[in-house]
C-alpha cells in the first residue's frame, strides 16, 4: 500500500466544509456537476465552481493545507469540463512551499481531474521568487510576465488550458498566460475553484 493509501485507511476523506465523513467535500456542501461562475479578463475566460466564500473557501484553504482528499473531490468537479486531449497547465506554487507540502495543491487538483478524463498536465510554469519584486518602481514591474518561467520545449505550439485555485483580480491568470504566450503556446481559458472580488 503506497503512504498516502495508508494514510486514507488512517485519516478517512472528510469534507473540508462541513466535517461530514466518506470525501473531501461532500455533495451537499459542494454540488457534483452545479452551475459554474464565470469571470471575464482581459485575454482570459475564467471558469469556476463559484463564488470564494463558504465551502468553496474553506475547500481551498484545506487544499492549501495539503489536504489530497479536497484535491481528489475538487478534480471530481472540475474533470466534466475536462475533454480527452485538453493540455492544462497549472499555476505552481514555489519551489520551497511544495517542499514543506510534499506536492503542489493546484497540481495534484489538475492531474487528478486531468487522469478522470484523458486530459494531460504540463507543468511548464515555475514562479520566480516574488522577493524580486520588491523595491522596484511601477515601470519595472510593467513587464509582469516575468513572474513566471515558462518551458517552451512543453508548450510552444500548443493550445493550453491554465488552472488556479482562486482569480481575485486575474492579475496571476494574465501573468500566467503572457509568459505561455511569450514560450509559443495558444491560452484563452483558465479553470479554477472560486472567484473571489477585490484584494490582490
Ligand atoms: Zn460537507
């Protein structure tokens, strides 16, 4: 039995929202194929499971935690907008957080959805330290696209899918999609769990 097999028997799916045994996030907390929210950005459609408050913010918070029962049960309602072929890239998290998670939340969330319906991950973003971005001018950070690393060698060509945990501005889905674009690849829709308004 592989750990996290064991660590299922040890730790059984509980919903994320309402505490309720047998998934991560039960059908009552979170409707199985429900209506989606939709959000338009400047060159994205974002698709969503719904607004970020309630169940679908704690859902994410526990994803954030490394909870791979919110994943499994996430992917569970994103994979039927998921077709055989699609090529989603996810929007990682840096380096040193999937060090002290052991995996990637958004990751994990597309490959799961992803292997439910003969869709493909390409993890071909990696976010540049944000330290970075500090101290410098409005101009300097004008070029946003360099928040993130993109491998050309995975996209370039490719008509790719982004997927998120929550668009607040979009600011992150745009950034994500200049540096696919800017590496040869076709992006005109992101899918995440929740849109949530204001902040950053
Ligand atoms: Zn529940």
């Amino acid at each position: 039995m592989k750990l996290h097999g064991l660590l299922d028997v040890i730790f059984p799916a509980q919903c994320a929202a309402c505490g309720a045994l047998g998934d991560g996030l039960c059908a009552r907390c979170v409707t199985v194929d429900g209506p989606c929210a939709r959000r338009e950005l400047a060159t994205l459609q974002v698709r969503a499971l719904g607004p970020y408050d309630g169940a679908l913010r704690r859902a994410v918070l526990a994803l954030k935690d490394g909870r791979r029962d919110v994943a499994a049960a996430l992917a569970a309602r994103l994979a039927p907008w998921l077709e055989p072929g699609m090529l989603l890239v996810p929007v990682r998290t840096t380096p040193a957080r999937r060090r002290v998670r052991g995996f990637d939340g958004v990751e994990l969330l597309a490959r799961t959805a992803a292997s439910r319906c003969g869709a493909r991950v390409l993890p071909a973003l990696e976010p540049r330290v944000r330290d970075a971005q500090r101290g410098r001018s409005g101009a300097q950070r004008r070029a946003a696209r360099d928040r993130f690393a993109c491998d050309a060698t995975l996209v370039a060509g490719c008509e790719v899918t982004l997927v998120d945990d929550v668009c607040t501005t979009g600011s992150t889905l745009e950034d994500c999609a200049a540096a696919l674009r800017a590496a040869g690849a076709r992006v005109s829709q992101a899918l995440v769990i929740a849109v949530a308004n204001g902040g950053a």
